[in-house]
C-alpha cells in the first residue's frame, strides 16, 4: 500500500497531500498518517519543500475537521447515525465517543483524534454537542501540529519504510498514547478554565 500511495503522491504533488489529509480530517476510512509519513520521506528526497508540505496539510486538515464539524453541527445525530457506516461508525462507538467528549473536550478533541474509530468521530461529536467552533478549532489545531510534525517528521527521518520500523518495534501507538497523557496532565494541572465538565 505504501508503494502505491508513494506513486501518486509523485504524481499529485502537493495538491494530492492536502485532499488526502482532507479526507482523513473528514473521518473517512483514508491512510492519512501513512501519506504524511511518506511525504516527509519525498521532502527528505528533496521533491518537495517540508515546511510548504507541513503548511499544506495543516490546511487540509483544518479545512477537513471545520467541514466535518459543520456537518455534525446542521445534519445532527440522527442522519450521522443512518450514514456512519461510511465512517465506521456504530450506535455504541457514537455513544462512547460522545460520553468522552462530556468528560472533557479538550482532552478529547486533543487525544481522542489519535485512537482508532473515535478520533473519526471527534469533529461530528464536536459540532452536535454545541461547543464553539473556535474552541474547537483552537484544540484541534494543537492536535493536527503534534500529528503532523511527528508523521511528516518521522518520514523524513526513518524513510520509505518508517511504517514498518515502527510496527517492528511495537512503537505504533506509543507516540500518540504519550502524548494523550501528557496533554491529559498538562490541561488538567495548567488550563483549570478549560477543566469542566461543562462545555
């Protein structure tokens, strides 16, 4: 699959990058983390510019969770439901996704975008539950910083076959549960305003 995505990335350029990481914004069933990985590996080859490409995808990414937030935001739980299969979604993952967003939103938005399943439910959560999109935004972008400076970052620095290294070492969920918790330590002892169960 790397292969694949690695040729027409060649191909696309950056252009591919930003609708690539726009879907994976979107909470769409995309290879995002392995595409911004590898585009770090071309930066490295010097076929792009890697604070252009990081440029690039944050827009995407912006772009992406804001579309997805408006969406959950005017289309509501009930139409989410009915059409999540394309997302992955269940009544029980929705269910559990919104029971965590209550808890705390920021670590939510933060964290729950790194773990599988729910982090597509994150902006579509976010827009039913009636906070701010500029909140959201704001911790969404703190998210979409740490996801692309460590993918983009880590291709450039391991290469074509970063994917595997890090399956190899069992690392491929360690960097994202690292940070969970450090965001979960850092708002909870730092940001008390933003510490409430309210929203």
């Amino acid at each position: 699959m790397t292969e694949q995505i690695l040729e027409h990335l060649s191909k696309l350029g950056l252009p591919g990058l930003f609708v690539g990481v726009f879907l994976e914004a979107l909470g769409l069933p995309f290879p995002g983390s392995v595409l911004v990985g590898l585009t770090g590996f071309l930066c490295r080859q010097g076929d792009f510019n890697i604070f252009i490409a990081w440029l690039v995808a944050l827009a995407g990414y912006m772009l992406g969770s804001a579309t997805a937030f408006t969406l959950g935001r005017y289309i509501g739980e009930p139409f989410l439901i009915k059409w999540g299969k394309y997302l992955r979604l269940t009544q029980e993952r929705f269910s559990k996704a919104q029971e965590l967003f209550v808890k705390s939103a920021p670590a939510f938005i933060i964290g729950g975008r790194f773990i599988p399943t729910i982090g597509n439910l994150t902006p579509y959560v976010a827009g039913i539950s009636g906070i701010s999109i500029f909140r959201f935004l704001f911790f969404d972008a703190i998210h979409a910083v740490l996801w692309l400076t460590v993918f983009l970052g880590g291709g450039a620095l391991l290469g074509q076959n970063w994917p595997k290294i890090m399956d190899v070492l069992g690392f491929k969920y360690l960097w994202a549960v690292l940070i969970f918790l450090l965001g979960m330590y850092m708002l909870r002892h730092y940001l008390p305003i933003f510490n409430r169960n309210k929203i």
